[in-house]
C-alpha cells in the first residue's frame, strides 16, 4: 500500500473589491502516509511510497485529501511534489502512480483500513529515473488532463488521491520518499496543489455570468488571500 500524511485546515479567501464577485474555499487538506497493515504516519516531515517485488505489491502508501465541495467546473489541475535524496530500488525505472480512491477519516486511518490503489486505473503514470536529486519535481496533472477530470468528477465532494508504484519495480522493493507540508526548512519543497475552476455563486454584479477563479492549496500556508481583478482570478505561486 502506501504512505499517508495528516490532515491540516487549509483556508482560502477571495477578497470583495469594487462590486467584484468574491468566493470562498474552506476545506481540510491532507498528506500522509501509511505502512500496508501498520501505523499512519501523519506527522512526519517527508511521505513514504514503497512497494515489494517485482509485482509491485504495496507496502507503503502516500495520501493527499481536499475538500472539492466548493468547486463546480474545474479547467486546471496540479500536483507538484518534491522528492528527497533517498530512493532505493529506483534502478529499474519503476513506475510511480496517481490514483483516485476512496475518501477515509483522517483521524482514524490505519494502515489496516486505509484505501487500496489495487485494481484501479492511474490518473496519471511517471517514470522514475535511475538517480533523483534531493529537489526533483514530480509533477502531475498540469497539460496532462487527467487530474483534471478527476477533480471534476469529484467536484461537490471530497477529492482523495494515492500514490504508489505500479510497474517495473525492483526485485526487493522500490521506495521514494517526498516532502511533506510539515517540512518547514524549505517550504518550497512541500506539496504544492492547485485547483483552477469556476465556484458556485461567484458571479459578477454586471453580468451575473460564473467567475472564473484559482484555488491554490499550499501545503502549511493556512490562510491564502486571493483578490480578483477586474473579472481575472491571480494567484500567488510558489516556485520550487
């Protein structure tokens, strides 16, 4: 399986300017790990991905959850994370992957009861290369549709995601470790997830027609503040 992080309160506000429609996304935002059958790590600074064999079986299994209740049409989706200086097993060039799951309760996941990527088609599959630097980026969604449509097609609920090998694994085991939000030495290295759509009542007053606007969710930020300008939704990035 694999590994999942915890659960933090994450916060977006856009600001009301000069008749400017506003709109609000408020959810909980997880990252976290879980050894297949064991513990929850939710607390730690990096998320572990681990699977065994060959055959890929998991071992460990990393978890990102938001809250999508507040997005109705999504354009854009993103997830960037930032892998440490300690694969194992990576010789291989196995295949890391993206997958939608079912949602749990971060405060009673286990590694017993946490949701299975077993049988389920990836959102998205990345090849990891032989040597990763402490800094790479992995980065899916983005001109690869994929999240995307999978946001979309959890929109009005909760979005869950997992990570895992899936293919071309070590004979022993391949593992990967990531940043997590709780890495504070370098934020930029933490998970970085933005959401782009449209939210329900976000209309102008001139037009009552949707407004287009970014949620970006940055992992241990708290409170974003986004403002619209003039009809255009920007928002503040952080570069690796």
């Amino acid at each position: 399986m694999k590994n999942i992080s915890r659960l933090v309160l994450v916060t977006m506000l856009l600001a009301v300017t000069s008749g400017i429609a506003s709109a609000a996304f408020t959810g909980p935002y997880v990252d976290t790990w879980v050894v297949v059958g064991g513990a929850n790590n939710p607390s730690g600074k990096t998320l572990w991905v681990q699977d065994s064999l060959n055959t890929c079986n998991d071992s460990q299994i990393i978890y990102i959850q938001f809250d999508a209740s507040q997005i109705q049409t999504v354009t854009g989706a993103s997830l960037t994370l930032t892998a440490t200086p300690d694969p194992i097993g990576v010789d291989t060039t196995p295949k890391l992957s993206l997958y939608g799951v079912a949602d749990f309760d971060p405060a009673t996941l286990t590694g017993s009861n946490a949701p299975t990527t077993a049988g389920l088609t990836p959102i998205q599959t990345l090849s990891v290369p032989p040597t990763t630097n402490n800094g790479a980026l992995f980065t899916f969604g983005g001109a690869h549709d994929g999240l995307r449509a999978y946001v979309q097609s959890q929109a009005g609920g909760v979005v869950t995601l997992a990570l895992s090998f899936s293919a071309d694994c070590n004979g022993i085991n391949s593992q990967m470790s990531f940043y997590s939000q709780r890495f504070t030495t370098n934020p930029a290295y933490q998970p970085q997830l933005a959401i782009e759509g449209t939210k329900p009542n976000a209309v102008t007053v001139a037009t009552s027609s949707a407004e287009t606007v970014t949620w970006p969710l940055y992992a241990g930020l708290g409170a974003v503040a986004l403002v619209v300008i003039a009809g255009l939704a920007v928002s503040r990035r952080r570069t690796a």
